[in-house]
C-alpha cells in the first residue's frame, strides 16, 4: 500500500460520524446504591478529566424508584438528575465498572466499544495515584470478566502504580470461577433475557439457588485460602462475597479514588 493511500484524509460522512461518536459512563445501580459516596468521587473524575455524559444503567428504566430510594437522602437528587440510559449507537464508546452492564451492551448494542473504567483511568496521563507503600494484597478475578483480558491486565497495572505487590492466584485470569455470592442465587431475568451468550449459553450449571446461611458458609470456605491477606476486587459482587466469607476484601475503587485527589 502507498503512503498516499495509507494517508487519504477522511471523507466527509466518515468525519462527521467521527464528531457524532459518543463516550458514556454507566455508572451503575448496584454500585452506586452500595458506594454513593465513592461512586460520587468517580463521576466528578469522569467530568472534569473526560466530559463524557454520565447514566444510571445500561438499559432504560431498571428499578428506577427501587435504587433511587436505597440512595442516602444526601445524594438521593443527584443521582435522579442522571440519565437512566444512554442512547448507544454504532461507534459509541461505552465505559463501565459493572461487567453486567458491559456483557448487555455488547450483546445489545452491535457496533459500541464497550471498557472498563479501570482502562480509562489508565489512558489517563495526569491520574495522581495514591502510594500504598508495597503493600501486598492477593487478588481476585471475576468469572463474569474471566475474558476480558485487557481489563484484568489494566487492573494489574493500576496496582504497580499504586506501588502494590500483587500475589496471583491459581485460578487466575480466565481459569477462575469466582463472582462472590452472585453464583449461589438465581441469575436476574433481565441478564438471562438481554445477554444470554454470557449468562446462558456460558453459564450452564454456573448459578444456584441457596439460602444466606448456606451461601455464608460456601464463601467461608472459599475464604480461607486468604488466610489474613487482604484481598483486592474489581467487582461489587466478588467484594460483597469474600466480605460474607470473612475475608479482608477491598474494592480497586476504593484504593484509586478514597485517598486521592485527582485535580490537584
């Protein structure tokens, strides 16, 4: 191929679609409603270092009063000032910390990148990264990211920059089948129906029906492995999981954004 060719200047639909393309962050129900506080910290990242437009969910009109009530009363207006939705179109960027919403818009959505928020803040020159001092930490991967291998390696290197030993697991990457709690309870309907690749035809015999006592004592089990290393996630249902077996569980949210501030 000619240079020429490898430089042709863009036609003008091509660049007018370019301009039209929009990045969104979803800043997810279920992790908002759980951490309104640090989830607040995270949007005002979003604005003021990537001016993309912030939602609620990846589809439109999910359990809005239901999250909306569990808000504290504080940030209650907040959050219903945020779109429910996006409009995802073809050649629309997508980034998310919940992997849900990130398996329903590739499977609803032909044509939008979908990304993790942990590879936005990677992308992000100016990030100020908090020094954690070589702290060691075990970590955890989530089966419901188990092939997202560009995700899983930015989670990595976040760690090095915030100077943390990390301590890998067996079943790390895409051998785990670790999603905390979430597997021992049935699977929402809305996933089964809107992503069913993910949740149905690659999750057969993944999800279980068993009481809170029974998934405690699962989790214990599991969590023993730890013994007393704290154990880093980059998922809200890994997390809720190690915290019911006992572990010492920490969200990366949580070490990127609650001793940081990224205008300084």
């Amino acid at each position: 191929m000619r240079l020429h060719e490898i430089c042709k200047p863009m036609d003008n639909n091509t660049l007018l679609q370019k301009q039209m393309n929009k990045s969104y962050y979803i800043a997810s129900c279920v992790f908002t409603s759980r951490f309104p506080k640090l989830s607040e910290q995270i949007q005002e990242y979003i604005r003021e270092r990537h001016n993309m437009e912030i939602v609620r969910c990846c589809v439109p009109k999910y359990r809005i009063k239901q999250f909306e009530e569990q808000m504290p009363e504080g940030y209650r207006d907040d959050w219903k000032a945020l779109p429910d939705t996006g409009d995802f179109a073809s050649g629309d960027t997508v980034y998310s910390l919940c992997h849900n919403c990130s398996a329903i818009i590739e499977e609803t959505k032909p044509g939008v990148t979908v990304r993790s928020l942990w590879e936005l803040i990677l992308s992000d020159s100016e990030f100020r990264y908090p020094d954690y001092g070589h702290q060691k930490m075990m970590i955890q991967d989530c089966w419901r990211a188990k092939d997202r291998r560009s995700e899983q390696e930015a989670v990595r290197e976040l760690l090095h920059r915030l100077n943390i030993d990390v301590v890998e697991q067996e079943d790390n990457y895409e051998k785990t089948d670790f999603c905390g709690n979430s597997l021992f309870r049935p699977a929402p309907v809305r996933n089964l129906k809107l992503a069913p690749h993910r949740f149905v035809e690659n999750a057969q015999g993944k999800f279980g029906d068993y009481t809170l006592e029974e998934q405690r004592e699962i989790m214990q089990e599991y969590c023993k492995r730890f013994q007393a290393n704290k154990v880093l996630v980059y998922c809200h249902y890994c997390l809720e999981g190690l915290k019911l077996g006992g572990a010492d569980g920490v969200h990366i949210a949580s070490l990127l954004f609650e001793n940081t501030n990224f205008q300084e």
